[in-house]
C-alpha cells in the first residue's frame, strides 16, 4: 500500500499523540513514498529543535582519582588503587550532563540512518553535520531493552515523537556486515501498521471532535453462563474505537488490509468476519439500552485509490462499510474522517441484508 509519506507522517503524529510537535516538519516539502527519507526529516526536524531548545540534561553519577575531596569517597576503589599513599582519593559525584540515554539514543539514531544505502544524499549529510553538534553525548549500541528502559517526564516530553522515530530506525534500518552501510526496511507493511493505523483513527477523534467522548472500551456479552467458570471462558470484546454524543453512539472497527472486499471474478464480497464482528459489538451493546440499543457500526479501512462507501440497516442498527483514501491531500483525508461521525443516518445506500 504505497502511502505518500507526507501522510504517513500524520499518521504517525496522531498515533503518537505527538501533533503539537508537528511543527519540526515541513510537511509540504515531503514527497514520494520512500520511509527511510521520511524518518531522516523527522529527525532533522525534532534534533534540530531540541539543539534550539537545548539539550536535556540531568544528574549522573561520576568517579575519578582526585586530589581534594568531591562528592563522596570510594572507600573500596581508594584501596585498591592505593590512592591514599599517592595523595588521592577514588571520589564519586554527581554532575549535570547531557550525556544521558534519550540523547544518546538519539545521536546513535541519526548515525545509524545515515549509513542507510538509499537515503537522499543531501538528508545524509543533514544528519552527519546534526550528529556531530550533539558534543558531549556519547553514541551507544542500540537495542530493544534501551528503548523499554526510557524514561520521559513532562519537562523532555519533546523527545517522545523523537524516541518512537528512532525505535523505527533501529527496528528498519539494518547494518550490513561491515558497518559502512545498510539497508532499510519499508514498514509500511509492518506488522505494527493495524495498530497504527487505530492508535491514528482513535487519536483523530479525540483531538478533532472535543465534543465527543472517544476511547476503546470493553463491551460485555449479553448471555447468560451455566457459572462463573464458563463466563471467564468468554473472549474480551474489546472496541477499537467507541465514540458517543448526548444522543449517539458509534462503533468503529479499523482494519488494516489491502482490499476491503476479496473474492474471484466477478463475485467480490465483504470480508464476513470483519461484518460478523462489528454486528457482534452492536448486539451486545443493545442491553445498555438508550442510545446503545441502536448503537451505529463503522468498518474502516484504508485505501490509496478505490473507494468503497457501503449502507446497511441489520436488526436496527446502521452499519456502514467505508475506506479513507490515504493517497489523498490531507484536508481531504481529514474530511472523509469527520463526515463518516457527521453524515446523518439517512445519508448512503441503506440496504438489508439477507
């Protein structure tokens, strides 16, 4: 699915709750559908903002032989170094420094994508020229118990959409052999890009209609067990996205596949288990009663091209099988999301199904 990386980009910094920091990015200057280049302006952008801003810094503990007492002594290192017959003493302190993990990880990162063989060459040296005004941090081996030992804080949360970005790096951008190049890896069929592709839907929602009460929520089954036993075996019900007005409720299903409709020939269907489970989510809402009784349903998917706008009325409850054209210009990609929430229930082909 080759989406333009300008909007993979808004992809991404809704998913990442990181649309405030948007900014760092001239988006009208992305074209193309090359990842690799995308994540080389987004670094650019963030480490070039966080020079401007200053580096973050914090406390970290420091040892050295010296002459006069700082911080506290190192009983057990003086000994072993013999440094009170030399008139010195093992001393550990603390300083401020900039030499801490997200920076780090972050000049190690912009390194590790230069290397990268088919990065545009005037983005190659942006990131060589940036890695080398990070003075006094150190580039450090990545790994995944890095990126699970980071720790930000409302003071660095600049550095959040940063740190993902980076996580795309190590994750795609590979090293060969002998660590002069590399290759990288298009994600945009990654196994994460379902859950990206929700945490972006649900994430579009809640910052462009404040009027709505929009999250995921557990739904529980309208049944009744033989015992407690057997209703822990029921599966959770789990929404990808539940949103609700005063007077409304809609569920929304994203998934993330090629073609909404498969089939041979002339024959195309809709995906029945995509249909089977939204129809599930609306059936056992209906004992919330209200406005839950005729819940409404949406199937999203994604499209870079055909576009698919189907009505349905099953069992009283609307539900509505659509795309969002991902290859369009974003004010329209924005459009599509917000009249799906704000088409009337009369609005598309209503039909019943058998």
């Amino acid at each position: 699915m080759p989406i333009p990386i300008r909007n993979i980009y808004y992809l991404l910094a809704y998913a990442w709750d990181g649309l405030d920091q948007a900014g760092y990015v001239d988006v009208g200057s992305l074209d193309g559908h090359n990842a690799a280049d995308l994540l080389a302006h987004i670094l650019i952008g963030g480490a070039t903002h966080v020079l401007k801003r200053g580096l973050d810094r914090s406390y970290v503990e420091s040892g050295e032989e010296l002459s006069a007492l700082r911080g506290r002594i190192d009983f057990g290192e003086s000994l072993a170094r013999q440094s009170p017959a030399r008139r010195k003493l093992s001393c550990v302190y603390e300083e401020l420094s900039a030499d801490i993990l997200h920076n780090q990880i972050l000049k190690s990162s912009l390194a590790r994508l230069a290397r990268v063989d088919e990065l545009d060459g005037d983005l190659r040296q942006r990131l060589v020229s940036l890695r080398e005004r990070y003075v006094g941090v150190r580039e450090i081996p990545l790994s995944r118990a890095l990126f699970r030992k980071l720790q930000l804080n409302k003071n660095n949360a600049h550095y959040s959409i940063l740190m993902r970005v980076c996580e795309l790096v190590y994750d795609h951008a590979l090293p060969d052999e002998r660590g002069r190049g590399g290759q990288f890896v298009d994600f945009f069929q990654d196994e994460r890009m379902p859950l990206l592709f929700q945490r972006f839907v649900l994430n579009f929602y809640r910052r462009e209609c404040p009027d709505l009460r929009v999250g995921g929520e557990v739904i529980d089954w309208d049944a009744k067990a033989d015992s407690d036993q057997d209703r822990a075996l029921l599966p959770r019900m789990v929404t990808d996205i539940t949103l609700r007005s005063d007077d409304r409720t809609w569920v929304i299903d994203t998934k993330y596949y090629e073609e909404a409709l498969k089939g041979r020939f002339d024959a195309q269907k809709l995906i029945s288990s995509n249909l089977y489970q939204i129809f599930s989510y609306l059936k056992n809402l209906e004992k919330n009663g209200g406005q839950d009784a005729v819940a409404e349903g949406i199937l999203l998917y994604p499209s870079v091209g055909a576009e698919l706008r189907t009505g349905y009325s099953i069992q009283g409850h609307r539900v509505r099988v659509c795309t969002v054209n991902l290859d369009n210009d974003w004010k329209a990609i924005r459009g599509e999301l917000l009249g799906l929430i704000r088409a009337t229930a009369a609005a598309g082909s209503i039909q019943q199904l058998a």
